[in-house]
C-alpha cells in the first residue's frame, strides 16, 4: 500500500504548548482505495478501525479524532 499513497502529502499541525503532529491527508483515503473528492463516512472509517494493517488503523483513529474537532 505504500505506493499508493505520495509521502510527499504531509502537513505539519503546531499546537504551541499543547503540542504538534504530522498530518498525512489522503492517506486514509488511499488506503481505503476511495476517490479523494468522495467522503469516507462512519461506516468505512468503523471498519479501517479492525484492519489487519495497524497504519490504516491509527489513520481511521486520527479520522474519528479529527472529527470530533469540527464539531
């Protein structure tokens, strides 16, 4: 799977004091084998959730958790 996805795609999210991370856009999506224009929804990211591949599952995870921020 990892030619699927182009590791060029990062974008780095800087908290200040509360921390920082790297974001991988997309990845989830390649991984899941869906249009980048098409929404995942609940039930594919549930189901990236029991994935044999633990990347996709920390994907699906960082998905829910991203979500949860637009609220």
């Amino acid at each position: 799977m990892a030619g699927l996805y182009d590791k060029k795609k990062t974008k780095t999210v800087d908290l200040g004091a509360k921390g920082s991370w790297t974001s991988h856009p997309g990845r989830l999506h390649a991984e899941l084998g869906v249009p980048q224009g098409e929404k995942l929804g609940a039930k594919r990211i549930n189901s990236a959730l029991d994935s044999k591949d633990p990347q996709t599952r920390r994907d699906a995870r960082a998905a829910k958790g991203y979500a949860g921020m637009r609220k």
